[in-house]
C-alpha cells in the first residue's frame, strides 16, 4: 500500500497531493533556512499565527458580497495580508519600545491568533458558515485538495525559490554579518524584510496542506535538520529543500496508505524523523560522533599518562590505562612496560620537555597555541626546528 | 566651514584638507537612548596615513567608525569620504567589524568569507570565476592563512579569525581601511602578521584607521592619533599629541603610574 503511494499509484488526488508537499516541503525548507541562518526562527511563529484573522476576514467578506467563501486565492489573499500587518507589528514593537523580539512575537501571535478564533467562532454562527471547514486551516488538510489549490503551491513556491535563488547572497552576508553588510551598502533592514516576506509568501501557500501550525516545522525543521550535513550556507538551503521536499513527498505517500491518517502532521513527524536521525548519525556535529570523539579522545590522554608514568618509572594504577597500553602492545598486563613501550615512553617525556621550550620562547608563540599535551611535536614542527628546540634544551641525546 | 577652524591651536593656519580627505567627519553626534556615545566629534583622516582610534571603554571609539560607515544612523553632523558622500564611495571603503561581532558557528568556510568581500563587486547572481577564486586565495595567503581555506570558521582560533575578516577586506581592494581593535585578543603571532599587511597597504598608498585598545604599541604602529572620550580630546600626528597631559585627559586620570611608564618608555 505505501510502496502504491510512493509510486503515484494511489489515484489522481493522491498524487496531487503528494507532488503539492513534496513542492511546498522543498519551498518552505530552503527558505526557513535564511530565517534560522538570521536566528530568527521564532518569527516564523508570529507569522503563521497572524494568518488565522485574515482567513476569516476574508471570509465574511467574500461571503458578504455575495461571492464563495471558501475561495482559496481570496482565503489567502486575507491571510497574507493580516500575517504582513502582524510582521509590521512585531518589528515596529521591537524597533520602538524596549520590548525585545521574542516578548514582541509573542504577543502579536497570541492576539492575532485569538483574534482568528473568534472570528471563526462567528463565522460557525453565519448561515453560510456551517460548511466553511476553515478550522482546516489550523492543521491543515488535503483531503479535498484541489487542481488549482496544487498550481497555487506549485506556482507560488516556485517563485519563492526563484527570489530565494536571486537573495542568496545578501540573505547570507546580513545573516553572518550584519554591521559588515551594512558597512558594503546592503540596506540590512530591508533584507530581513525579504527573508519574513518569502517566509510569509511559504506560509500563506502551505496554509491548506499542513495548516499554519505545522508549517512552522516545515520552515524550521529542515534548516535544522541540513545544519548537521554541511558546513556552507547555501549547502544547509540545498539539504534543507531535499529534506523538506522528501518529508512533503513520503509524508503524503504514508498518510494516503491507510485511512484516517491526517497529511500535515505525518509530513511533519517525517520531518522530524529525518531530524533525529540527523542529530544521531551526522558524521561531524552528531551526537555519536561527537560521542565516539571524546572515546578516542579519552584513550588517547591515558596512552599518554601511561607512558609518561612509565618514563618517570611510577606505577600506573587504572586499569583502562593498562589495559589501553597492552592493547597496543607497550606494556604486559602486570603493568611492566614492554621494549616498545620503554622507548615510546622516553620519545614522550622528551617531547614534553620540547613543549616547555615551545611555550617559553615567543619566536614558537604560534606553536605553542598548539599545545594540548597529546600531540608528537613532530607533527607541529619541522625537522629544523625540533633540532633548534633540542639545542636551547641544551642535552642533545637523541631518544627520538 | 568657518575660516577660524583652519588655524590650529599653534596659531599655524594649515589648509582644509577636508576635500582630499579619505575621511572627513563634522560634528558627529551618535546616541542610543539619551545619553550620546559620541558628541559633536570632528576628524579628518590624513591620506596615506595609519591613524589610531584611542580612548577608554565606553568612550565611543567603535561607534565613531559605525557612524562614518552608516551602519548606525547618527542624530546629527557629516560625513564625507574621499570629498563625496559614502553612498558613491562605498567600493573604496573596507570594514573588518569586532571579531566578537559575529557568531563563529555559523556554517561557511575561510574562504567563503573572504569571497563574500566581493558580492558587492559580484552582485546579486555574477558568477565566481577561477581568478577570483585566485584572488580570495592571494588575500589569504596575504595573512598567512593559505592552508585553512577549506576549514570551517568555527574550527579557527580566534586570531585565526581576526586574519580571515582581515584578509576579506583585503579581498575588496579598497583604498580605506577601517578596523574595529584588530588586534583584540589575538596571539603574538597573528598580531606581527596584522600589522606587516597594514604597513603594507600604507606603504601601497591605502588609508588606515584601526580602533586600538594597547596605548604601549601606538607609536609604533601608527603615525596618527585620534584620542576620543565621547567627545574629541586630540587629533593629529603621533608625535605631536600622543602624550600623557593628552591620554590622562581621555582617561580622566584613570591610567595608572605603570601604563605611563611603559608609554614614555614605548615613546623613547
């Protein structure tokens, strides 16, 4: 049933839906990444809970002139315009009081928020409103998912990504350094505007398929998830998109596999599926390697405790360390060094006795930045140099 | 202008530089909140020359070169650069901020940050060409940083990094250089490599300004001085008005007996 899913198999709306999210995940993963990139992640909270008045706005006012009040252009027409009003009232309160950002987000999103739910509690009361379903656009829903509803993603992410593409370079420069920007003539202002109004723009668009909730995590959960993968701006914006564009796709796919199960929030754990695995396996900033890291680490300063006890002829006592030297054949499991470990052990005192030259003499100041009690001083200095540091050491016996 | 500004208080009348200037400042008033962090502050960069920005903390020092660069709005006075405004000027104007002004973590390479010295040239979709790519490759190795091109930024020391946001200012190939406390915090090693990149540009007829925090190098690497407590206290040539009556006016007395002695013996 899944694999029918995957593979389109599941009937003309299913497919519609699952290329819509599949859209609007790499639409909405590529541009939350600038918001996260910025450190405003939390913006993106402000703006889609901002949407909900001008949805039902919109409503009452389609329906009062007479038009379908469900309209979805018309719908989120009204979203983007109340969601622009509560962006303007977010920045106007942090430029204008002493009011920091999240305290500023948060109390536009809780009163646009409890403004739309009164609003949709009237709508509830109006004739028309019965079967309004606009509380669909709280988690969203795809189940009635229309053609044209697929172009208005399709369209409007495309031209996201496109203005995306076109930022790239500014939306970076203010994210990392916005003094510096400012100072090569990058109106800094109005490229946070860009960034909150592509993030607006995606919101709006998203607000039918995962509802405005949800598109937080799609906005969000992405830039995360790639920041483990890469260690280049426009790589975490690549990833993100591929991220979110597959947690659109196979979310949609799993929920059309078996009744009952609601799109949004299934693309939204898939998402997050990814981000946990992301958070355990990267190979770089993951949790196991940072893990399997401090291990390596870990040995490596008992090798060298051991060999310097060894060196200065004093009894090693831990048993990790005994049992780390026999491992690498430098003592006997009684404790007593081997050859091997006799001369290893002397190498390590000398290279210590190195070290204090190194960070006593300012011509080695560069170097001795270096130094961590680990490292063989012939991986930092050149053969030259070892034998300079050996002269002002004064005892030139060779154990190396 | 009034024709009374040109005589110096020497009583030598000296011509309005202002024109020629690759930084002239009038009346410069910056404030956050209501207590001004500088006051009516006027300066004029000599061409050509390696001038400090000295005074205590608070006194206003990086919020000068901010306003002088646009980057904070300021209540009142003028700007001009090279005889013009900023706006037109901008290419000929290099900033390296505070390296404590940026977060480290953030997910870019050495040399993506040198390359971004040049978006301006390279605008919003220009290609990066191999040259250059060669020329952020120059700009590092111009600060002794050629083998960490690849490396993440946050895997850097930190006069690692003040070398990286030196060499992308290099990489805009300006004729004025203003640096916010190059040499803050950073190793023996980075700060002899700063300063031969800086005399190098001096000597190549560029323009530096730098915010400076250690008195007892002033006169070595710089030829001018620009001694500011919120207001100016004195401007001009190391020689001339680098001395204590000077720096314990700007430090209200607060420099200590020893920070003299070593300045004196500094200056001998």
């Amino acid at each position: 049933m899944l694999w029918d899913a995957l593979t389109f198999q599941l009937g003309y709306n299913a497919t519609l839906v699952a290329i819509g999210a599949a859209l609007l995940g790499l639409s909405a993963g590529a541009t939350g990444t600038f918001l996260f990139l910025r450190k405003r992640a939390l913006v993106s909270d402000a703006i889609s809970h901002a949407t909900l008045p001008g949805v039902g706005l919109a409503f009452i006012l389609m329906v009062a002139f007479g038009g379908e009040g469900r309209n979805l252009p018309g719908l989120l027409l009204g979203s983007a315009v109340s969601a622009g009003l509560g962006l303007l009232g977010v920045s106007w309160l942090t430029r204008h009081t002493r009011l920091g950002e999240d305290a500023a987000i948060g109390a536009i999103l809780s009163v646009f928020f409890g403004a739309g739910i009164v609003l949709l509690t009237v709508i509830q009361t109006m004739g028309a409103g019965r079967q309004a379903g606009l509380e669909d656009f709280l988690l969203g829903s795809t189940a009635g998912m229309l053609y044209s509803d697929a172009v208005l993603i399709t369209v409007g992410g495309a031209l996201v990504l496109a203005l995306v593409g076109l930022l790239h370079r500014p939306m970076v420069l203010v994210a990392f350094d916005a003094d510096y920007a400012a100072s090569a003539g990058v109106n800094t202002a109005r490229v946070d505007i860009a960034i909150m109004g592509l993030v607006m723009a995606i919101t709006v668009v998203g607000l039918k398929v995962v509802g405005l909730i949800l598109i937080i995590a799609l906005l969000i959960i992405p830039a995360v998830a790639a920041r483990f993968w890469t260690n280049s701006a426009g790589a975490v914006a690549l990833v993100a998109g591929a991220i979110g564009g597959v947690s659109g796709y196979l979310g949609s796919a799993i929920s059309a596999s078996a009744p009952g199960l609601p799109t949004g929030p299934i693309i939204v754990l898939t998402a997050f599926t990814i981000f946990v695995g992301s958070l355990l396996l990267a190979p770089e900033r993951g949790v196991m390697a940072a893990i399997l890291r401090h291990f390596a680490f870990q040995r490596r300063v008992h090798v060298r405790q051991g060999l310097l006890a060894i060196a200065q002829g004093q009894a090693i006592y831990e048993q990790l360390t005994i049992r780390l030297l026999v491992r690498a054949g430098l003592a006997r499991p009684d404790g007593v060094a081997t050859d091997l470990g006799r001369s290893r052990a002397a190498k390590a005192l000398r290279d210590e006795a190195r070290w204090e030259v190194v960070r006593r003499h300012e011509a080695f100041s560069g170097t001795a930045a270096l130094y961590d009690g680990l490292r063989e001083i012939e991986t930092v200095l050149t053969p030259d140099q070892v034998a300079e540091v050996d002269m002002l050491l004064g005892a030139p016996e060779s154990t190396a | 202008m009034s024709p009374l500004e040109l005589i110096a208080e020497d009583g030598v009348v000296r011509p309005d530089m202002s024109d020629q200037s690759p930084l002239a400042i009038r009346g410069l008033t910056v404030s956050y909140g209501q207590s001004p962090a500088i006051f009516s502050v006027d300066m004029t960069v000599v061409p050509g020359s390696m001038t400090a920005i000295v005074g205590p903390n608070g006194a206003g020092k990086s919020t000068l070169l901010k306003a002088a660069l646009g980057i904070v709005r300021p209540l009142a006075g003028q700007v001009t650069v090279f005889g013009t405004t900023l706006a037109t000027q901008r290419a000929r104007i290099a900033y390296v901020p505070q390296r404590a002004s940026v977060d480290w973590d953030f997910p870019t390479r050495v040399v993506d940050v040198v390359v971004m010295g040049m978006y301006r040239e390279l605008g919003l979709l220009g290609r990066l060409r191999g040259s250059d790519r060669a020329r952020a490759m120059a700009c590092l190795q111009r600060v002794g940083m050629g083998d960490f091109a690849d490396r993440q930024i946050g895997r850097l020391s930190g006069g690692q990094q003040q070398r990286v946001f030196l060499a992308r200012a290099l990489a805009q190939d300006a004729d004025l250089y203003l640096l916010d406390e190059p040499f803050a915090g950073v190793d023996a090693a980075t700060e002899k490599a700063i300063i031969t990149v800086l005399k190098g540009l001096k000597d190549d007829g560029k323009t530096v300004v730098a915010v400076h925090h250690d008195l007892a190098t002033v006169p070595e690497y710089f030829d001018h001085v620009m001694m500011i407590n919120v207001r100016k206290v004195a401007e001009g040539s190391v020689s001339d008005v680098f001395n204590e009556a000077a720096l314990q006016t700007t430090y209200g007395g607060r420099l200590g007996t020893q920070q003299i002695d070593r300045l004196s013996r500094a200056r001998a």
